[in-house]
C-alpha cells in the first residue's frame, strides 16, 4: 500500500493555525466533487450521557440489583470509558461493570475480557443486547421525545454545517447507531437526510463495507470519512481497498490524549470542531 497517496493534511497536533493552514491548501486544491462520510456519535452528536442513561435502565432490566435511577456519578465515569466503546449495545455491560465496582482504569486496562466474561457469566447475547438497548430507546422516545432529544446534543455548529452541507452537496452518515435514531436526531435539528444516505446498524455493514460501497456509488468524487474513532480510523488505513478514502480524525470527539498522540504519526487530517465546520 502506497501510503503517502493518502496523506491529507496534518501529522502535527496543537497548533490550530497550521491545521487551519494546511486545509486551506487542501480545500484549494481539490474541487467540489467530495462526498462526506460522517460518523454520528461523536462527530455529529454529544451522546454520551443518553447512552449511558440508556445503557444503566437496560442494565436493570437484566440485573435486578442496580437501582433504577442511575447515579450521576455513573455517568460521569462513563462518559471517560466512553472513547473505547464501539457500539451502543457495550454500555450496558461498561455500567454493570462500573455497578460492580470497576474502576475507570480497570475497565480500560482489559476492556475486552471483562465484557466477554460479564457477557459469557450472564449466558446473554450480543443480539439480545442491541435490541434490549433499542428497545429502552423506543419507550424513552414514546414517553418523552423532547427530553431523549435534549440528552442527544449536537455538537455547537454542526446543525447549521450539515443543513448548509446538505444544500450543496450529497453527504453520508456511517455509523453503529440504530438508523431510526438518527434520523429522529437528524429531523429534530432540522436536518434532512434521504434513508438511503443513512448506513446504520441494521445493515449489518461494517464501516469499511459501507466506504467500498460509497466508492462504487461515487467513482469519480472523492470521499472523506470523518470519525472519532481512533481504531476505526487505523483499520481504514490499513485496506488497500480505500487507499484513495481521505480521513479526517474528529478532536472534539470521543478520543483521548493517547489516541490523539498516536494519531499524530498516522497519515491522515486531526482536525477541530472549528476547522471541520469551516470546510
């Protein structure tokens, strides 16, 4: 794989004026042919508390002994795991681990084995849990659309980038989201989004399917990913099948200091919330 066809910005982190610089080059380099491929959590939408309020009721549902209510606390630790969590379904077993007494550092230290053993000792299913966790949506949107709404957040600006974007140009959401929550979000800032621009969960499409897809729709424009996901990210990188896919690394999403230090020496865009809503 010839990696330097992907390079596509900055490989420098804390200077906002170079980042703001070399998009500018970029920006008048390339023409109007790009198709934006946006991931949703993290990128469009501050979910982070909805999640985790979603992932402790469904949580209760499965283990009688947590309370109701989940305690503030519980969410603010949450939302520090958050960055490592892929999919919606994973808060229910990260807020039963937390329940059980888990600290943040133990959870991040062997993440994976701790939820494939909370998963294996609770004789549960992933597919149990995704529709579980949909299913706790679905009863907080019928009993309360306006406050489901307000715990999902878009992020300061990008109501306004993604309704101008949408004027312009065809763009697309990838994401591990449930599709019929994401265009209740979408229409409830006043986004519109045709169905077939939506790649959600329900397809059962893994986000490197989803850009080969989108390559073959759009063989003449360029396609740019935007995501927070440093993983994510690194496994694009290395398909020789998206060699030509330009990426963008989302800062103001669910990230750390140590995924944004490695990202520093990959060959692809770290990018603010300013210099993504200027583009």
């Amino acid at each position: 794989m010839k990696l330097k066809s992907r390079l596509w910005g900055v490989h420098e982190f804390g200077a906002k004026s170079a980042i703001s610089h070399n998009l500018g080059t970029v920006n008048q380099k390339m023409n109007n042919s790009i198709i934006y491929a946006l991931d949703f959590d993290g990128v469009i939408c501050d979910s982070a508390v909805e999640t985790a309020i979603t992932g402790w009721k469904a949580a209760t549902r499965i283990w009688g002994d947590m309370p109701k209510v989940v305690p503030q606390v519980m969410i603010d630790r949450f939302r520090v795991i958050r960055p490592i969590i892929e999919t919606g379904y994973e808060a229910i077993l990260t807020m039963r681990l937390l329940h059980l007494g888990e600290s943040v550092e133990d959870i991040y230290s062997d993440y994976a084995s701790k939820i494939q053993a909370l998963l294996e000792g609770s004789q549960i299913t992933v597919a149990d849990l995704k529709t579980l966790f949909g299913e706790i949506r679905d009863v907080w949107i019928a009993n309360d659309l306006a406050d489901w709404i307000d715990m999902n957040p878009l992020f300061v600006g990008v109501a306004e980038k993604l309704q101008k974007l949408g004027e312009e140009q065809r763009w697309y959401v990838v994401t591990t989201k449930q599709e019929r929550f994401v265009k209740q979000i979408l229409k409830a800032n006043a986004i519109n989004l045709a169905d077939g621009q939506i790649f959600g969960l329900d397809r059962n499409l893994s986000k490197i399917e989803v850009l080969k897809g989108l390559l073959k729709i759009h063989p003449n424009e360029t396609i740019v990913f935007v995501e927070d996901r440093l993983p994510t990210l690194l496994n694009v990188l290395k398909n020789d099948g998206l060699v030509s896919v330009k990426l963008i690394f989302a800062l103001w999403g669910y990230n750390t200091a140590e995924d944004k230090a490695l990202a520093v020496r990959q060959d692809f865009t770290l990018q603010e919330l300013g210099n993504f809503l200027e583009l």
